[in-house]
C-alpha cells in the first residue's frame, strides 16, 4: 500500500508540473492582470490622499531633486515656496524658498512704518497697500488675481528685491476688502499657505486722533502745499502735530467700540489660517524683541531692522486733543478709559 502511495504521488507530480517554458500568449496575460492591478491600486491611494496632497507632494518631490530640504520640518513645506515668474529669471536663488505674507490692519494703525522696517531687511519684499485701488478688490477673482502676481514676484513696486526674496507679500486694510471677502480670502491663505500678520493699535483713542489729523492735511496740505500720510523729519512732524482735532463726544464711544469689534472680527475670521497678532506700541516699546518675533514667524534669517519714518504725534493726549475735557468725562468710567493715560515714546 505505502508503495502504491508513492508511486501515486510520483505520477500525479509529473502530471501536474508546468512545462519548462510558457506560452507567449499566457505571458502576455499575466501581464497585462498585473498592469491593471497596479493601474487600481495606485486610483485607490490617490483617491485617498486627495488631490491637494497629491499636487504638493508631487511639488515637493520636484523640488527635491534639485534644491536640498532634507533639514526641513515636514510641517513647514506648505509654507515654502519656489515660484518660477514670468518677468525675469530667479538664476542662482531659485532653490532658495520663499514665505508669502500679508500685514492686515487698519489705516493710522503704524503699518507703513512696520513695512518700511520689514523692507529694510534685504531678503523681504513687501509691495505697499496695493488693494487700495478698488478693480483690484472688486471680487474674490480680482483679489486672487493680484495676489498670484504678488506672490509669483510678477508684481514690481519700489520695495521688489527680485531674484533673492525669502519672503514677499503686501500691507492690506481690513476694510479693502478683506473682511467682505475673507471665506474666500481665508481658503486662498490656507491652500497658498500665505502667512498673515495682524498689526493693530491698543489705544484707539490715539489712532483716532491720528485719522483726523490725517483727513484734515488732505485738505489743507501744511507742508508746503504737500499732503503726506508719513514723514522723515521732526520738523516736518511737529508742522503736522499743531493740528488739534475736536472729538465728536456724542458718537466717540460708539466709534471706537466699533474699531475694536473689527478687529476682533478679522482675527476670528482668519484664526485657522497661520497668523500672528502684533500691537504698535509693543513694537514702539521693544522693537528689538518684537521685530525679531515677526522675523522667526517669517523663518528669516535675522536682521536689525531700521526706518526713516518720524512719529507725528507723540506725548500726552491733552496736548493732542481741542476739547480733552469733554473726552475725559465721556470715557471714565468706561472699558475705554485706560486710553486717556497710556503714554509711550519713539
């Protein structure tokens, strides 16, 4: 019986064993199984990676084979950024990455002079209030527009640095659109990764008094027939400073409850996007300190950062102000009446 066994076993192996060559058309087959497999499963991961992911990841690895970012955190590489523009050529800086920004604030809040100080640094380009003109914010398609052109280098201005750039972007006032528009505003940040700083006065009562100052050399033009926003000289300050506005008491409150509201607004709105808050008198204060916060918020390489611009109005509010005691009683007593006493120097 063993023996019979065996011999079984010895002819149903030689029945079943393949022939030592396949048929070409049974190789072909196979192949073509396996190609579809590969084709399926690939349609699968890519599904479930998405195709934002799939689209930067892809960047990335194009990237890779060129410019070294091996010492990159993997959080940031949404964050940085090769563009190829179209009006000049990046040559030897093309593997050097970018950071896209926007400074979000509000007129008299000391955003020009916060941009001059970033644009003394040599690796920072930031165009200027370019979303004043109203074609440029009239929709979301318009906004995006200009800034892919910013954001691409396309955009010339006094403060482009070109080829070497390790950051770029734009001052814009919160109300050029940004609060009418931020959904779209917040998804084009977030898909871009554009990093957004926000600089706001504490003392409102300050930036107040500023705006009307501001409003009446339009009109008036003291220095010389001139109208400027920003000056460089005391001289030119304390021409300026003479003006005293008279407060609107009867509506001061309201006023200024609503330029707090604002801002809180904008912040709420753009909480998911990478962000940082900046006050003007912290800068004012410690600019040391608080230059260098907003530098490593960029990933630039540090730098003192210095400007021309003068402080206009400087000193204690009663000086500053036609009817202060009216201002005074209006807000004692109120969430508004730390304002009358802050002081700081420049």
């Amino acid at each position: 019986m063993m023996t019979e066994d065996v011999c079984l076993f010895k002819t149903d192996s030689l029945i079943i064993k393949a022939p030592k060559k396949s048929p070409l058309a049974l190789r072909l087959v196979v192949l073509a199984f396996a190609m579809i497999c590969g084709v399926y499963i690939c349609s699968i991961c890519l599904k479930q990676i998405g195709p934002h992911t799939t689209s930067t990841l892809l960047n990335f690895q194009v990237f890779e084979r060129h410019c070294n970012i091996s010492n990159t955190e993997p959080w940031e590489l949404h964050y940085m950024h090769y563009p190829e523009p179209e009006t000049f050529s990046r040559e030897e800086c093309v593997c050097n990455p970018v950071r896209y920004f926007a400074i979000l604030s509000m007129q008299r809040s000391g955003s020009g002079w916060f941009e001059t100080l970033l644009n003394s640094h040599i690796n920072v380009s930031s165009n200027g209030e370019i979303f004043g003109a109203k074609d440029r914010r009239a929709n979301v398609s318009a906004i995006v527009q200009t800034l892919d052109k910013v954001y691409n280098l396309d955009w010339f201005s006094s403060a482009s640095k070109n080829e070497c750039n390790a950051a770029v972007g734009l001052k814009w006032m919160l109300n050029q659109g940004v609060l009418e528009y931020h959904e779209g505003i917040v998804e084009y940040f977030k898909k871009k990764g554009v990093h957004a700083i926000f600089l706001f006065r504490r003392n409102l009562l300050r930036r107040m008094i500023s705006v009307l100052a501001n409003s009446y050399d339009k009109s008036k033009k003291l220095l010389n027939g001139t109208h400027k926003s920003h000056v460089h000289s005391s001289a030119e300050a304390n021409i300026l400073a003479k003006y005293k506005p008279r407060l609107n008491t009867s509506t001061l409150l309201a006023e200024l409850k609503h330029v707090d509201n604002k801002a809180a607004m904008a912040i709420q709105y753009f909480k998911s996007t990478r962000h940082i808050v900046v006050y003007y008198e912290d800068v004012v204060s410690n600019p040391t300190q608080k230059l260098k916060e907003v530098q490593a918020f960029l990933r630039l390489p540090y730098r003192v950062l210095t400007s021309r611009q003068v402080k206009i109005h400087s000193g204690a509010l009663s000086q500053q102000i036609e009817n202060w005691d009216e201002v005074s009683q209006v807000l004692d007593g109120t969430s508004y009446e730390s304002f009358l006493y802050s002081d700081y120097r420049k």
